[in-house]
C-alpha cells in the first residue's frame, strides 16, 4: 500500500487534514538517546583531585543548554572561583565548540564519528564568541527554537498555523520540547503537520549540513511542478547538490539512513526535529557504527531517485 492514499482535496474549502501518520516513527525518534560522557577541560582544573567525567543520556533531540545544569554543578568546584560564574560551553571529540542552537543529535552524526559514549568537554574559560552564540539563559533556547519554528511554519503554510496559534499553545509546544513530553508537544504541534490532501505544504523546511558547510538551505517544494510527482529526498538533494554522486556520500538523519526513494513530504512530516526542520548530514560513504536501529520507513518506493505520484494507491 502506498504511503500516501489520500482522497482528492477537497477545492472548494482547501481542508486541511494531517496525511498518513505514523506515530511509531514518531515516537521511535522522539524516545531517541546518546550517552555522553562530560569532561571537564583539563587546563580548567585547580583542584588536587582530578574530576571523574559525568555520564549522561541525552535526547537527540534537544539543545545542550537543555540537559547541562547537573554537568555544570558536578563541575564548578573543580574550577577556579573567578570561573565558577561564568557561562559554560562544550567542544567535540576534534576541540571544535559545539554549536549549542543545533541539536544534539545533528552535532553527534556530523562530527562524532559514531564513537559512545560521545567525549565533550566542558569549558568555564574562554568563551568562543566568534564561534558560538552566547547562551546565558533558558530563554535564549525558548527565543531562538520558535523563531525556528515560525521559520519553518513560513515555509509550511505562510506563518498562517502559528499567527493563529495562542500564547499557551507556543508554551506547550516549548514545555512540551524542554521537559521530553511527546504527547504535550505533539498535541499542538500535530497542527503544524497538517497540509491539503495531495498536495502537501507549500515548501519543506529542510537544511543540509557536511562537517566542511553548515546549514545549507534551499526551496524544495514537495511535489515536482514538472511532473507533478512526489520530490523525492535523491530529487531534493539535487536542488543542494546538483553534481552529487550518490554513491560516495551517505544522508543521515537521527542516526539512519532514510531510504532516497523517500518523499520530502513523509519525512518532513515524520522525521523532522522539534523545530520541524528536516537536518540533514551528508557523509562519506565509509562504512560508519550506527547507535540506533532504522525505523521502519513504509514509503511507498525505496529505489532512488524514484516518483511518486501524490494520489498514488498502489
């Protein structure tokens, strides 16, 4: 059965209905969870004794600043007192400073190289400003994941789902998001999912990332104005990468590899982060340990570069 088996739109009211719903996925995703093991930054030690590191599991899908008050605790009183009231930041297995407004998730599969637990280390002393953004509160996290989101709602549905959305329900998306409730979050932001039967939203908030370039962002519409097929993920990364050889790269994101026969429109739906952008790595194709399973992607092609027609019921 395809994915996709929807009715014809409804011209004379444009409803707007959520598509096929795999809560599975959703869930699988959600429930996502990386062990780091905190360290603090040897130069920072003042102390006889050496700190142990601090181990974690973490949601993919968060910020650092998110999940790090146990960490810096554990740590200021190894550190100087001049330090102890200063910001922290975290740097990577390669020394560079994590960008803390990406998720954790999209930082692992860039640059961690698949080794767990993930090595960060944690830093009280010079704060890379030209690197990283300042972060001194959990308002900063608030500000920034739904100015994110009205981003991406733009690109869905022209801002219209979150200008009519009230203020409580931005507070349950962002409760929702920072405490690890799946039900409280996806309760408001299921509306933000919805889109006219067979023809999806009116762009797919996507980024492309390589350890070389950030955030590489293109327009991708979910059905091909040509065609009038489904854009597939091999169709989409065409618009980043026109000369992309696909057979030296691997498209990660939360840990696997969707299949490239994959419509944009499914996946912008069911593996989006939070801030309902799809993050997408693009790897070399060496061979890479993968921490979580493939959820299961009932797509309907998983040959690349395929079309899909979007009222297709085969």
């Amino acid at each position: 059965m395809s994915l996709f088996t929807s009715r014809p739109a409804n011209r004379k009211g444009q409803k707007r209905i959520r598509m096929a719903e795999d809560r599975e996925v959703l869930r699988e995703i959600w429930e996502a969870r990386l062990p780091v093991s905190f360290q603090l930054a040897q130069d920072e030690v003042v102390t006889l004794n050496v700190p142990e590191p601090f181990y974690l599991m973490v949601p993919r899908l968060l910020y650092f600043p998110l999940v790090t008050d146990k960490v810096r605790k554990h740590f200021i009183q190894y550190v100087s007192p001049e330090a102890s009231g200063r910001e922290i930041w975290l740097s990577d297995g390669n020394g560079q400073p994590i960008k803390w407004n990406y998720p954790i998730g999209l930082w692992f599969d860039l640059f961690a190289e698949g080794a767990l637990p993930w090595t960060v280390t944690v830093h009280f002393d010079g704060y890379p400003e030209d690197k990283i953004m300042r972060c001194s509160c959990k308002e900063t996290v608030r500000s920034q994941f739904m100015s994110y989101l009205k981003e991406a709602d733009a690109l869905k549905h022209k801002g219209q789902v979150m200008n009519c959305m009230q203020e409580k329900d931005h507070n349950q998306l962002w409760q929702g998001f920072q405490n690890d409730k799946f039900d409280q979050f996806w309760s408001v932001n299921k509306k933000l999912m919805e889109s006219v039967v067979g023809e999806g939203f009116r762009h797919i908030p996507i980024k492309c990332y390589t350890p070389e370039k950030l955030a590489i962002q293109r327009i991708v519409k979910p059905i091909d104005d040509t065609t009038g097929t489904w854009t597939t993920l091999h169709d989409a990364l065409l618009e980043f990468f026109p000369t992309i050889d696909f057979s030296t790269v691997r498209v990660i994101i939360h840990g696997v590899e969707p299949p490239l026969g994959t419509p944009v429109q499914w996946l912008s739906e069911h593996m989006s982060y939070p801030d309902n952008f799809l993050h997408l790595s693009i790897l070399p194709s060496a061979p890479r340990f993968s921490y979580f399973s493939t959820p299961s992607l009932s797509s309907p092609s998983t040959e690349s570069g395929s079309r899909v027609s979007p009222n297709s019921s085969s």
